[in-house]
C-alpha cells in the first residue's frame, strides 16, 4: 500500500483547516508533531497525520474528510442525500480502486458518514447509495480525495440521472452475456467484431461486440450477418439524465435497419433511427432490433 503515502502526501496540504469533525487520528509527541506540523495555526490532525499514510485505515480518514466537506454547506437545509459517487481515474482493477471498493463493504464506515450527516442536521436516506465510477472523466469536476480521485453527494434527483444500465441479447450472440453501461459520457459501439476495420475507413473498437463470422467460422454465429460492423453508438446525457441510441457514422445503406420498440409501453410499431444525428432516448425495456433480426434488450439498473 505504498502508493498512499505519496498520494496523500500531496493531499494533506489540500484539506480544509477548519473542518475537524472526522478528526479521529491521534498526534504523536510534541517533537513529532513540531516535525510535521505547518506554520498555519489550527490545521487539522488528519492533515498532519496524511504524510505518514500506509494503510487503508487512513484512506478512510481521508475520504471521509472529503464527504464532510462536500456537505457542510447542506445542513438544516431541505435537501436529503440519496447515496455517493466515488469517481476515479483509473482502470477497475488498479488498486486506487480496490481501496475504494474495501471501503463501500466496511459498515464501520458508511455509520461513520452517517453520523457525520446527522451531526450536520443533514436528512439521508437509510439505504445510502455507493458507487464507483471507474475511469471518470468527472475526477476533476466532484470534491478531490486525492489525485484522480474524487467524491460526489448525490440527491434523490440526482440518483435518477446516475442511474447504470445493461444491455443483453436476445437475438443474436455477442462476446459477453451481458453488458453494463455507466453514466459517465462514454461511447458505447455497437457491432459486429471486438475490433473490426471498416470499409474504406478506420478501424474501431465496439464495446458491445457480436461474434463475427471473421473471427469465429462456425454456423451459430452466422446470424450475426444481419448487423453491421458498426450499427449504433449508446451515450449517457448527463443534462437529461437519459441514455441516448445512436446510429453509427459510418452505417451509410440507407436499408440498414435500426427500430426500437418498447412491450411493456404497448409501443409496437416502432421508432426507426434513420440519421445518425438524430438518437432516440432509450426508456427502460427498449428492444433495439437491427435489420428485423438482431435484438438487444435495454434495461436500466436500480
């Protein structure tokens, strides 16, 4: 766990001085804490104690530093706070992350965040909502934990707009069983083949990908001729809250087919996807069908 120890090294300066109510890490004697305390007067013993972090026991005293003052500006206010979104730089197996996922299991910490709220006057829900949102290009723009690491407070309203989806499908074979979208404003491509090359132009990566009959040369695969190499694109809108289908740039047969129908909202006719500049908002139960063959069934996640 070394690399706590530099990355809160250059946390510790960033911490607010005059929010101590997680203060819960003892000083050492008067000469160490001379060493390495800093001229400005009242800072705080989590901010002395940062240069000296190597467990994952300070990353939770850090971290709750972060929620705390995210939300000292909301008590006796009106607003309930629905969950947190722990926003990352990094990839979802890097240990910045592992770190992350410890503590969302710990229920010492979440009674922790708890009490911190009540302390404030601040109204929760009992069933906070926790996530982590891995290779966020958020990190910046939510309340800094450390470096590529960030923490965000999230209202009813907001959880709504938060909200992971999956997509899975029901004719036709992808690579994957099933796949989960996050709302953090990445392109997922859909088509046939991980990394096809497309005619007359570049090769792309789809993040959901049928098996191809150039990458796999056996009969059941051979209905994943009805979709394209690149179909269709999905996007989180992050002012509407919604995910957003796309048709793909690069779909250039007008033949090619693209209808989205919804079961459950009676709607069987269907919406056609005709101009790629064009998306159609995908509601939950959306059935996304390619060329009247190929369906992909949309669902969002609670």
């Amino acid at each position: 766990m070394n690399w706590f120890k530099k990355k809160f090294e250059q946390f510790s300066e960033k911490l607010n001085a005059d929010d101590t109510s997680f203060g819960s890490v003892e000083k050492k004697g008067a000469a160490g804490a001379a060493a390495k305390t800093p001229a400005t007067p009242k800072t705080p013993e989590r901010a002395i104690a940062s240069a000296r972090v190597d467990n994952i026991e300070e990353l939770k005293e850090i971290t709750l530093g972060a929620i705390s003052q995210t939300v000292r500006m909301l008590g006796y206010s009106n607003t309930v706070i629905s969950g947190l979104v722990f926003h990352s730089a990094y990839k979802d197996n890097a240990i910045e992350n592992v770190g992350l996922m410890s503590l969302m299991k710990d229920p010492q910490f979440i009674n922790r965040i708890k009490r911190e709220f009540k302390s404030r006057g601040i109204a929760y829900k009992e069933e906070l909502g926790l996530d982590v949102i891995h290779e966020s290009p958020d990190t910046a723009k939510v309340t800094a934990i450390t470096d590529g690491i960030g923490v965000e407070v999230l209202t009813p309203k907001d959880i709504l707009k938060k909200r992971n989806a999956r997509l899975v499908a029901t004719e036709g074979i992808t690579w994957e069983p099933e796949y989960i979208l996050e709302p953090s404003g990445k392109h997922y491509f859909i088509g046939r083949g991980k990394d096809p090359k497309i005619e007359n132009g570049p090769k792309i990566h789809n993040d959901i990908a049928f098996v191809g009959i150039e990458e796999k040369n056996e009969e059941q695969y051979k209905i994943n001729n009805f979709i394209s190499r690149s179909n269709a694109a999905i996007v989180f809108d992050k002012e509407i809250g919604a995910y957003k289908l796309f048709r793909s740039k690069f779909l250039n047969n007008p033949s090619n087919k693209i209808k989205v129908f919804n079961a459950s909202l009676d709607d069987f006719s269907g919406i056609s996807l005709s101009n790629a500049a064009v998306p159609h908002i995908l509601k939950n139960g959306d059935s996304i069908c390619f060329n009247d063959t190929i369906v992909l069934e949309f669902q969002l996640l609670d």
